[in-house]
C-alpha cells in the first residue's frame, strides 16, 4: 500500500516543529530585573533602608521625580553622598539607561562597568534589541555578569508596534496606561503620547513613561 501521502504530511510537521523550536524567543527590551530599585518608582521606605540614605533624602529623591536620566539624579544626589558613596548606592538604585544614546558618563556609573567595557557598550550602537547587547557584551563576559548588566539598561520600545509582552517590561507601567496604548495606537507623535499619557495618569507619569519608547 502507498503511504506517501500519508508520510509526506508527517514530515512537513516534525520540520515545523524543529524549525519552531530552534527559533529564538522573544526578547524583551527593557533588562530583567534582578533587585534592583528604580529611583522614580521605589517607595521612601524603599529608598531609606539603601546605603547612605536616611528618610530625609529618600524624601527628597521622590519629591524631585521623574528623573530622566541618570545624570540628573546623580547631580540631585551629589551635594549630600560623596562620589563614593554614590558609587555603592548605584548597586542597588539605578535608573536604566538608554543603549542606543546613554552618555559615557552615565555607562560608567553602571556598578563594574569601566573605561573598555563603556567602550564596548557603545561600539554595537545603534541596537535594535536587547538580544543584540547580550550577543556582544557577552563576548566579553560570562551569562552570569551578562544577566546583571541587562537590569542597568533597556533599547526602546516601538510605541506603535510594541507587542504586550514588551510593553510590561516597561517599570511600572500598569494596566490603565497598557490599555491606553492599545487603543490609542498608532500614535502621530510622542507629544501625541504625551498628551494622552498626561490627560489619564499625569504629565510626570508620561514624562517617565516617554524614556523607554521611541516612534517609528
């Protein structure tokens, strides 16, 4: 009897399944977090039990946000911590930094991060994934010391086409403004965003938001 017909069909569907399973996974563009604090969404309790915080200052730290980049809140920081003790804090409170325009000032205040490896960091620019930053940097370093470089950084988000997934890796983005986003694509414009970000959770919330997104 011919089973060709039969075999055929079968054959097609194991290649598609091992064309499947080999394919990459999504990757998200913002970094896993792996504990650490982001100083324009972490509680004043959360920021007071940090090195070198007291509750004043933590006070202070909320009261000045949304802090744009990690210039601005090094300087905020700068007349009460000395550059030492700002060093030890950014272990543990850091605002991700933007790959693709992230000054060399504001690579190297990444926790281990010195004059070479900045210099890595920008050699790959422009990314388009953070896949890509954990293909190159991990030439240099191992999967371990990859993984704790990514919660420092992100690669922007496509605002218009931006799957859910990618979107939630945004910090502290909620479930009124992903909602928001879904049904007010495609955006004009990032004053588009900001405007309609700014009417529902305020102009601060869309300033903090704008950060990790871009407009293709």
């Amino acid at each position: 009897m011919n089973n060709r017909p039969i075999i055929v069909p079968v054959l097609l569907l194991a290649g598609l399944v091992l064309s499947l399973a080999a394919a990459p996974p999504a990757r998200a563009q913002v970094g896993k977090n792996m504990g650490l604090l982001n100083p324009n969404t972490a509680g004043a309790e959360e920021l007071a039990g940090l090195p070198g915080l007291n509750p004043d200052l933590a006070g202070r730290i909320v009261a000045s946000r949304p802090y744009l980049n990690m210039e601005v809140l090094d300087k905020a920081l700068a007349p009460a911590l000395s550059a030492e003790q700002r060093k030890e804090l950014y272990v543990r409170l850091f605002l991700p930094i933007n790959l693709n325009n992230a000054s060399v000032e504001a690579i190297r205040m990444v926790p281990g991060v010195g004059r070479r490896m900045s210099w890595e960091f920008r050699e790959y620019r422009p990314y388009r994934a953070l896949a890509e930053f954990q293909r190159e940097i991990g030439k240099y370093v191992d999967d371990a010391e990859v993984a704790r470089l990514e919660q420092y950084v992100f690669v922007p988000i496509k605002l218009n086409g931006a799957s859910d997934a990618h979107l939630r890796t945004i910090p502290g983005l909620n479930d009124g403004i992903l909602k928001l986003i879904q049904e007010s694509r495609p955006f004009a414009s990032m004053e588009d965003f900001r405007s309609r970000v700014g009417a529902l959770a305020g102009k601060g919330e869309a300033t903090r938001l704008e950060r990790y997104l871009t407009i293709e």
